[in-house]
C-alpha cells in the first residue's frame, strides 16, 4: 500500500477475473484487500468495466483529479492511454446497450 498510496498511478487495472489467464475467481481483486479497496473508492473512478449480467468482467479505475480527500491531481486529458480508454469505454457501453 506504501508504494500505491506515493505513486498514486493514474490507473488501476483489475484483471483477476474468472476466464483470465489462470484465474477462477476474483480471490485476488481489489475488494479483496480492504485498506486498497478503501484507497481505489476515495481517490479513483470506476471508467471501465467489461463485466455484463452473467459474467465478471476487467475493469480499469482512473485517479481522481480532485479526490475526496482535496487532494489536487490535474490531468491534460489528451494522452494516447486516455483517448485509447474512453475510445474503449464507448465502444463496450453501445455494445452493453
């Protein structure tokens, strides 16, 4: 936790879900780990979930420009990795439609 909460990385990736690799179960995910999962609530959100009603899916959290907590990130917005993101995150939203 010391090296999430001092990097704070702009994005956390879960892909511990059944069907992944070898994982069976979310066993290892995030709200597995209670002081991360409190982490990822107050300062990061939800962008990106591929999980649908009958299967988990990854999903991706962004960090916060202004966190819960005032804490002040800015982000320009225009990085390939951000564009890449919302240009899947619609993509996956009209296909759920």
């Amino acid at each position: 936790m010391t090296d999430v909460k001092g990097s704070k990385p702009t994005f956390v990736v879960d892909a511990w879900y059944p069907g992944s690799f070898a994982f069976e179960d979310r066993s290892y995910s995030p709200e597995s780990f209670p002081s991360f999962w409190s982490f990822l609530g107050d300062h990061y959100d939800l962008v990106l979930d591929t999980s649908s009603a009958d299967i988990e899916g990854m999903r991706v959290w962004k960090y916060r420009s202004i966190a819960r907590d005032g804490t002040n990130r800015s982000f320009s917005g225009s990085s390939v990795l951000d564009q890449d993101l919302v240009d899947v995150a619609s993509v996956h939203q009209a296909q759920k439609g």
